[in-house]
C-alpha cells in the first residue's frame, strides 16, 4: 500500500555554502557537469527528508529498490564572469510538488546579493520491470509519497509538453536533422550505481556533439535537457542536429538516439552572443 505524507506548510528547503575550486568551475563559469551531480545528490536527499528518511533509498509498496529519475533539467548561468577561484556561492535549494508523480527542485547559487546560476531539476520514481534492463526500467509510486507546495513555476509542466511533442514527432518520423557523431559511453565512468546511464552524462554528450557541429568559444547561458529513455551498458549513442543551418550559432537542439534509432535525450542550449 502506498502512504501518502502529511502536507508540509513550505517547501523543503536547505542552504549551503560553497568555497569555488576547480572542480566547480570551468574555463568560463561555472563546471556544468559538477553542479548537476552535486545538486542532484541534494535533490534526492531532499526527497528523503521530505519521507522522513535519513538515506537517499527508496522503495516501492513491495520493497522493490525504485530511483528518483530525472524528467527534465534547466541549468542557467547569469553572469560567468562574476566568479573565480576561492570565491564562495550560497546555494539556497528547495523542493516541491509538480504534478502527481513528480518532485521539482530549485537550486539558486548566490554571490552576495548577486544570483549567478539557477538550476531547476524534476524527477519521477521508475524502477528497472526486468533486472539490469535499463530499456525495462518503468514508473512506479513509491511506499511513501511525499506532498508539498506546488512548484512556483511552471518549468515540468512545460517540460513535460515538450517531451510528449517529441515522442509524437520522433514516431512521426519528424525531426530530421544533420547526424553529427557517435558516441560510447563508458561503464566506469559513465553509469550509475543502479547500472543507468548517469543523467548528467547526456549533457557531456550534448556538448561533444554540439562541438562537432561547430567551434564552441562562448559559454553556457541555459541548457534545458529533457531525458525520454536509457541504454544499456555497451550501447552507444547518435547526436543529431535538430536546429536549422541558419539558425543563431547560439543556439543549438541535439537529440540523441540509441542503437535501435530511439530517441533517449533531447538538448537545447544557448550560449552568450
């Protein structure tokens, strides 16, 4: 039987700060690919406290082990010049409702009275039908739903639209692009504990393929990354650009598929001007 919490009268919500190193940062800003492991660590313990838990576990009404999967995550940069090595952020994050299965999270890194970057984060529990099938992996409520405020914004509703849109427009057959590269996930460096390809690599490959597309020199304002699916370990992954050839070089959309030609990832990304 699912258990359905109690309403909490707020969001939950934590702060912490951050001394800048260089894992945190990148060459212009802030190391995208740190920030979305750190907070996505932070995501999930937000979800257990949310439980009453102390551990990121979970389990459905059977005892099955399920995962708190992203849907969907926008990372934004506002000003990448404005930090520096042995600088310090103040990461104020927060957790809410988005919908039945889903939790959105909010994480605003500050300097000072400044906000450097945003990023929002939504996940739903899923659990592998078949075990170590990452194409079996199905959605599941877990034993204790947490409920909380509604989100503040409207970002997995629309992320959610967009991903329905894709879906259809994939099985129509209507996102023809430039084909870009192939790329191999590596099974020590690119999975997760649970044997799934690790959310933040899909945008480590967005990038490679952006890159091949055309000479990156400016950085990262936004990047929305909606996820649709996994591969299995040994399996690779085609980018394909989607954004027309006249488009701005400041934006670009990649999908991605696997092997079978199913669309696993779509990216779109602006950088600064």
């Amino acid at each position: 039987m699912t258990i359905y919490s109690r309403e909490t009268p707020a969001a939950i919500a934590q702060s912490q700060e951050i001394l800048l190193g260089m894992a945190q940062l990148s060459v212009q800003g802030l190391s995208e690919d740190w920030w979305l492991k750190h907070l996505g660590d932070i995501h999930w313990q937000m979800i257990a406290t949310a439980m009453g838990q102390e551990e990121p576990v979970f389990r459905d009404a059977d005892g099955r082990l399920i995962y708190a999967a992203f849907c969907a995550t926008h990372f934004e940069q506002c000003d990448p010049a404005a930090v520096a090595l042995g600088g310090r952020l103040t990461v104020r994050s927060s957790l809410w409702q988005a919908g039945r299965s889903r939790l959105q999270s909010i994480h605003e890194l500050w300097q000072g009275n400044s906000r450097v970057a945003r990023l929002r984060m939504v996940s739903t529990f899923v659990t592998h039908g078949v075990a170590g099938v990452n194409k079996s992996v199905l959605r599941v409520p877990p034993a204790i739903v947490p409920v909380l405020p509604p989100a503040p914004d409207g970002f997995a509703d629309e992320a959610a639209a967009r991903a329905r849109y894709l879906r259809g427009a994939h099985r129509a057959g209507q996102l023809g692009g430039q084909n870009l590269r192939r790329h191999q996930p590596q099974m020590d460096l690119d999975f997760n504990a649970v044997g799934l390809l690790y959310f933040p690599t899909f945008s480590r490959i967005a990038a490679e393929a952006e890159g091949a597309a055309c000479a990156i020199t400016t950085p990262i304002q936004s990047r929305v990354m909606i996820y649709l699916g996994n591969i299995e370990i040994g399996e690779g992954l085609q980018s394909t650009r989607l954004t027309p050839k006249d488009a701005p070089s400041t934006a670009a959309e990649i999908a991605l598929t696997d092997d079978q030609g199913g669309l696993i990832a779509v990216c779109t990304v602006t950088r600064q001007a």
